[in-house]
C-alpha cells in the first residue's frame, strides 16, 4: 500500500474550520501535536472526517474490552484486510499500551490459523455442533 495517496493530504494550515476542529479534537484525544495521514485524506470531505473520527473515538474508548484488547482486535482485521497503514498503525498504538514482540507474534500466529481454519470451514461446509450453538 506505500506509495502516493489517490488525493493529497489536507495540511493544518489548509484545512477549513470544521476540519481544523476534528484535527484539534485528534491531537487532543490522543495528547500528540500531529495529525496522521489517514485523517489528513479524509479531510476531502469533512463530513466522512468527522463521522469518521467521531465512531472511531467511541469504539475505541474504553470500555467492557481494555484498549489493548481493542488495538489487538484492529491489528488482527487490518492485518486480514491486507490494510497495511492501519497494521502498522494499531501496532504502533498497541506497542504504546504495552504489547511485547511476544504478544504481537502470539497474536499473527492466531489471526493465521484462524484465517486458514476459516478458510476450511467455508470451503468443506461442516454443520455447526449442537454444543456451539447458543443455549436459551
């Protein structure tokens, strides 16, 4: 995915009002004094932007799952999707919150096994046990 972004990044200085308020709120959520790139592509439309960082900031907020968890659960989808800004990026936060090379090696060996055990699952069609389905 490196290479050059389909639009231009939307610097700061640039930026309209309403984007500038959701770079504001990015920075002061996340206690940095920068803005990344994902958000700065948004910018296009400040409508996805807001909604965007809004839904974001309150799936990622805390909650019945830790924030590491959380991160944890964003590496294993983007690193599914094949979305390598955000596997790099949800590493980086993860890392922040203390995940070890060991836990992130722990956590690709699983989200491997996982897709090729999916992968089986949907290919051979087995029914699912009685045992798994939920009780009422």
């Amino acid at each position: 995915m490196s290479g050059k972004p389909i639009v231009s990044l939307i610097e700061y200085e640039q930026a309209s009002d309403v984007v500038r308020a959701v770079y504001d709120d990015i920075m002061a959520t996340r206690k940095v004094d920068w803005v990344n790139s994902f958000w700065k592509v948004l910018a296009h439309d400040p409508a996805l932007l807001r909604r965007t960082w809004e839904t974001l900031r309150e799936v990622m907020a805390p909650g019945a799952l830790d924030p590491l968890t959380k991160e944890m659960i964003y590496i294993a989808v983007s690193a599914t999707n094949g979305c390598e800004y955000c596997t790099y990026s949800h590493t980086a936060s993860a890392r922040a919150k203390g995940l070890s090379e060991a836990q992130l090696m722990e956590l690709l060996a699983v989200v491997g096994m996982a897709n090729e055990t999916n992968r089986l699952a949907n290919a051979l069609r087995p029914p699912v046990d009685m045992q798994f389905e939920p009780k009422d």
